[in-house]
C-alpha cells in the first residue's frame, strides 16, 4: 500500500509533467515549456508567502496579539501565523473572521491581478507564467478556505466563528484556562523536591500519575469519560494503603487543582455547581496531598482549593496567610493569591479581595477573572450544594 506522503509526490510529478506538455504546446519551445514551469514552482512559494503576510498584515490591523509567525514552504513545516485573542476582546468574532479571510483573499486578490496581466501580454510564455501563478494563487486561496480536519484550517476556523461565535469565544476562554491549569500543575511538580523519580514499573504510583498527567494535556484521543475513569483509577490508587504517603499526597494534589479549578470555573463562568459527592472525593484526596507534607505550598493550595468548593472560606484563607512571593514558586503563589482573594470575596473583604487580585498582575487572566466575576456578583456565586454535618 502506497503511503499518502508517496501518493502526493506522485500526484505533484504528474502535475508538473502536465504542466511542461501544456507550456511545451502554447509556447512550442521546450526551453520555454521548463521555464514556465520552473517559474509557476516558484510563484507557489511567493503564493505562501503572501498568503501568510495576508494574515499577519489583517493582524495587525485589527490590533490582534501575534505570538509567532512561521513561514516555511517545502520544509514539512506548516507556514502560519499565530494570533493568541483575549476571549473577551470586542467585536471578537468579526475580527476573527476578517484574520482567517486575510491569507486566501490576498492570494485570490494577487491571482486576479496575475490573471488580467496575462490577458494583457502578447508573449507566448509570459502568459503561460502568468496564467499559471494565476491558478496557484487561485487554488491556494480556495483550498484554505475549504474547511479541512486540522484545527488550524482556515476553513475550519472561519466556519467556527461564523455558525457559533459564543461557543467558540467560550471554547477560546476554556482553552487558555487549562493552559493556567496545566501550568499551575507543573509549578507543584517543580516545587515538590520530595518526589523521586518514577520507578519504571507499572505498578508505580507516580508513574500511574504521570502517564495520566500526558494523557490529559495531550488527550490522545480520548474522551471526557476516559479521563474521569484514569482519574478515578488514581484516586483509589492513592487511597490505597500500600501506596506510598508521599506518592498518595503528589496523586491527591493533582488530583485536587486539576479537577477543582474545573469546578470552580465551571461554577463561575458556566453555572453550573458541581454536585456534592464530586466535592466530598476532592476533600478526601486534598487531605491526602495536606496530611503529608502540610507546610507545601502546592498542598495548601489544594486543600485551600478544597475548601472553597465546600463553601469554607474562612479555612482557605487560613491556609494562605503567610505566602512567600519571594521564596516559593510564582505559579504557585499567583494562584495561591487568587484563591485567598476568592475567600476574601466569599467572607466580605472586597479592599483585601482586590489587593490580592492586584498583587497578581496579569499572570493569570482566565483565573483573575474568575475571582473578578466572584468580587463583581451581586449575589455569590454557590460553588456546590452545601456539606452536610456529616460530610464536615
């Protein structure tokens, strides 16, 4: 079976061969015939080039935040340019549309001007180069504009914003939240120097964590409910007794700060309070990750977590009193700062909420936020059905 990489390059020989016979019985000259299709190869680089410039020119015009740009024809690297918009940027919909129709309309704009100098030569071959730096342009622009199965497809992208531009600005807000989550996780890996390296064994706890760990932030895949049954799978491995305390408290703190900055989130923004039994399982594994090393930062900060979700804001702000913005973790301390703001919001001290909001700075905008909407609210958000007595 013939690989799809090989069935290209079969397809682009083709091509250029029927491209040499075309230009060979316009021009009559065999000479002529290879180097209009020479030149035609070359216009498809200049066509990317300019397909890239159209987006990074519209970019910049509707003042997006360009993060990188990387044009590379013929390498096996995608040509692109990143744009990193604020979720809550106005006329954020439109101004995405006009950013993705920026790469095919200027090649469907520079194929048009080829085209009407073609009609205007009387030189065989100049119009044979034209005509085909025409037809590149024109099918560059159109294929982009094709939506395709890449999530960076223009196509796909402008369609997206067009049919549903609220779930796809909430989509775009949800995505930079988990890149907040993922980066707090890996600041409690760093600041954790307890933790060994992971035994080479599949029975090893830490090695369980970390394989969980790579399958969330890459997905692989896998469905929501594959996630949620790997996470439940690590949490009876925590609670396990032959399982190592330190090990148990680094399972119960991911555990913790992955799955209850989603509640939070999900409580805030969406609406949707999760259910109490969710709350009890975070408590339970928090304790894990706080009973073992209590001093930690990284484990005040999911039992502190832990604690607001169960409507305790007095014991998640005694839990970050005493914060060392200049010893511990910036991640860590960030986030730290941002739950105790969230305490302070939930007991009534909105000038301490915002103090430790401004202390924040821009680190961590998704989760700022979300106190911010939390300081803002008329009525307090309810992060979850409250605990009962028993539950306490």
């Amino acid at each position: 079976m013939i690989s799809s990489r090989r069935r290209l390059v079969v397809a682009c020989v083709l091509l250029v061969l029927e491209a040499v016979a075309f230009a060979l019985f316009v021009t009559e000259s065999v000479a002529g015939a290879i180097a209009a299709v020479g030149l035609t190869c070359v216009s498809l680089w200049v066509h990317v080039v300019l397909h890239e410039c159209g987006h990074l020119v519209v970019a910049k015009l509707l003042r997006l935040p360009v993060i990188a740009v990387r044009i590379a024809p013929f390498t096996g690297w995608r040509s692109e340019v990143w744009v990193r918009p604020t979720p809550t940027a106005t006329a954020l919909p439109l101004r995405m549309v006009l950013f993705y129709l920026g790469g095919p309309m200027a090649n469907l704009c520079a194929a048009t001007v080829l085209g009407a100098a073609a009609a205007l030569t009387s030189t065989a071959l100049t119009r044979v180069v034209l005509l085909g730096a025409a037809l590149v342009g024109t099918l560059l622009g159109v294929v982009n504009l094709v939506p395709g199965t890449s999530p960076r497809s223009d196509g796909r992208n402008l369609l997206r914003w067009l049919s549903a531009p609220t779930a796809t600005r909430a989509a775009l807000r949800a995505g930079y939240y988990q890149e907040e989550v993922s980066r707090t996780l890996r600041a409690m890996a760093r600041g954790d120097h307890r933790l060994g390296d992971p035994v080479p064994d599949g029975n090893d706890p830490l090695l369980a964590l970390a394989a969980f760990q790579r399958r969330w932030s890459t997905g692989h895949g896998q469905s929501a409910a594959d996630l949620i049954a790997d996470a439940e799978a690590l949490a009876a491995l925590a609670r396990a007794d032959s399982t190592d305390p330190v090990a148990a408290a680094a399972i119960g703190q991911v555990l913790t700060v992955q799955f209850g900055l989603w509640y939070l989130y999900d409580a805030v923004v969406t609406g949707a309070p999760v259910a109490h039994r969710e709350v009890v399982e975070i408590s339970e594994l928090a304790q894990l990750a706080f009973h073992a090393q209590p001093h930690q930062l990284s484990a005040r900060v999911a039992m502190s977590l832990a604690h607001l979700l169960n409507q305790r804001p007095e014991q998640a702000r005694s839990l970050l009193l005493d914060i060392r913005a200049g010893v511990d973790l910036p991640d860590l301390c960030h986030v730290a700062f941002l739950l105790a703001a969230i305490a302070e919001c939930y007991l009534g001290n909105h000038a301490a909420a915002d103090a430790l909001i401004r202390a924040v700075g821009g680190g961590y905008p998704q989760l700022t936020q979300v106190a911010v909407a939390i300081r803002a609210a008329d009525s307090l958000p309810r992060l979850f059905a409250r605990a009962s007595m028993a539950d306490a």
